[in-house]
C-alpha cells in the first residue's frame, strides 16, 4: 500500500512536468480546456436551481508555482480565478439573482488559492486544501478530489459551501415566500493541459 501511494505521489509530480526551480519552488503553467464544467447547485423551499460557469472566462494560463515537502505538495501565489458574472442560471432574472448573491457588482471575482494536495491514506484519492474568497471574505476548505491522468489531467470533486460564511443573503421572492437554503453546491470537472 505504501508503494502504491508513493508511486500515485510520483504520478501527480511528473503530470505537472516541472520546469525550474526558484528557491525549492518549482514553476509551471497550466490551461483550463474547454471540454472542463464547473455548476453550482441550490434549492429553494419552491425548487432547485443550477448554474453553469462559462468555461471559456477561465484567464488561461494559470501559473503553477509548487514544492514537495514530505508527502504533500505546497503551492505559492497558485490561484484560479472566476468571474463572478460567468455564471448562467438558465434566465435573466435568477442570473440577475445570482450575481445579486455574488454581489458581483462590487466583488467582480472569486479566487480559489490552492494551498497544498496530499494522498488521502487508503484510497486513491487525493485531498487538496485551498482558500476561496467570495464577496472579500475568505475561507478555508478541504476537498477530496480524484485525479485522473489520460492525455491531460481530469480533476474532478464537489464542494458544499454555506453562503453565512461570506456573510452572503438571497434576495427574498413574492413578499419572503420564496427563500434560498443557505448551502449551496459546487461541483466540478477540470480537464487541465501543460501550456
């Protein structure tokens, strides 16, 4: 079982096929393809909605700046950015809705910062700690995620975010009958190339 983990440690640090070192850290840049999806999931008390990221507003390359240290891999300066206005919820008003949520009219972005991966221990699976920032609140998350090496790298995983945290409110529907659940969703799937 240690060999296994180790050799999936190794295939995770040659898929990024590092270029150079600057003080331990080593660099490379990656691009988001657009065969990747990224939705966001609530519910009402009436229904459900789904919101769908526009792949193509991912700001390609992204700089990948990391170093092993043990069993992990740290990451520096390593974020994905989103626009906070790339999100389609099916129609005009709960995309209205949804960027109201966002408050993407003052926050224009979201940033997820990776911070580190590590192999989760009896799985295949790998758990990657990142920092997300919504509406200039930042937050610490753990994701279980599954890496997938063919021609490029899947990343796949989901996430389950509480819109207090970043002190986030739906707008209310028809005088507060219709309210949002705080949790919301997040699922996705990276397809990632080396530039």
């Amino acid at each position: 079982m240690i060999l296994k983990r180790f050799t999936f440690l190794i295939f995770i640090i040659t898929a990024f096929a590092f270029t150079h070192r600057d003080s331990g850290f080593k660099s490379t840049s990656v691009v988001i393809t657009t065969e990747s999806s990224l939705l966001v999931r609530g519910t009402t008390n009436v229904n459900t909605f789904s919101c769908t990221y526009n792949i193509n507003k991912f700001k390609n390359p992204i700089q990948v700046i990391y170093r092993m240290e043990g069993n992990k891999m740290s990451f520096n300066k390593t974020a994905l950015i989103l626009d906070s206005n790339g999100f389609d919820c099916g129609g005009k008003a709960i995309n209205n809705d949804f960027k109201k949520i966002l408050k993407s009219d003052i926050y224009p972005q979201i940033t997820l910062f990776l911070k580190e991966i590590r192999l989760l221990e009896n799985t295949g699976d790998v758990q990657a700690s990142v920092n997300i920032e919504i509406a200039g609140i930042i937050k610490g998350y753990k994701i279980p995620v599954k890496i997938k090496k063919t021609s490029s790298m899947l990343i796949t995983g989901d996430l389950a975010l509480s819109l207090d945290d970043f002190k986030l409110e739906a707008p209310k529907k028809l005088f507060g009958l219709i309210s949002v659940d705080d949790t919301i969703e997040i699922f996705f799937q990276l397809v990632v190339q080396e530039k």
